[in-house]
C-alpha cells in the first residue's frame, strides 16, 4: 500500500509541476474521466479483479480464483492489440539524423504527459 501511494504521489507531484493536473492538452484529469467513462471504462476490468481477488480469500476456491486471475491478465494484456502494438512502434522507430529515436504513438504519449507542448527537452 505504502508503494500504491507513493507512485501516485510522485505522478501528481510532476503532473503539478508541469501544469498538467487540469491545464493542457491532454490533463491529468482529462485522462482520469477517459479511462472510466470510455468506450471500454477501467472500473469494469478493476470490479473484475475485486471480484475475483474476493472469491480467493475463500480456501477451497483459491485455485478457481488464480485461473481466473490468469485469464482476466492475459485478456487484459491481448484486448484490442494495443500493447504490443505500442511496442512494436517503439523498437521499430528510427534514428533522425539529430541522433533522436522519431517518436512514436507510445512515445507522444509519454511525452505529452511529461513535457507541456513544444518542450520536448
């Protein structure tokens, strides 16, 4: 737990720093309201895992909890292709001749939550 809010903690900090919390394109906030009333919201996949982490404490279904955990990461990691998708354009991005990796769709994200627009250090 310690961890969990020291992670959360930190990304507010440089979020605040950088005036992202709500300014900006796209804001911290923006995010937060994307991920849980998208097309595919977050809070499905985290009731999804409650459940299933709930249904472990009981002794007997302890292994039918661990499948299922299993299953809902590896369906979590394959759905919608994304993050192999965003892997591959990272190590298939090419050198300019400046000595930067071109970015891609994975890097302009990070880079947009790190690094307010046109300041790209």
């Amino acid at each position: 737990m310690p961890i969990l809010l020291s992670v959360v903690g930190i990304v507010l900090v440089i979020a605040g720093l950088r005036n992202r919390i709500t300014g900006g394109d796209p804001s911290l906030v923006s995010l937060l309201k994307q991920d849980f009333t998208g097309s595919n919201p977050f809070w499905k996949w985290a009731a999804a895992i409650f459940l299933i982490g709930a249904i472990g404490y009981i002794d007997e279904l302890k292994p039918i909890s661990r499948a299922f955990m299993v299953l809902v990461i590896i369906v979590f990691l394959f759905s919608n292709q994304g993050v192999f998708a965003k892997l591959q354009a990272v190590f298939t991005s090419t050198p300019t001749a400046a000595g930067k990796a071109t970015t891609t769709v994975a890097g302009n994200a990070i880079t947009n939550i790190l690094y307010p627009k046109g300041n790209t250090q």
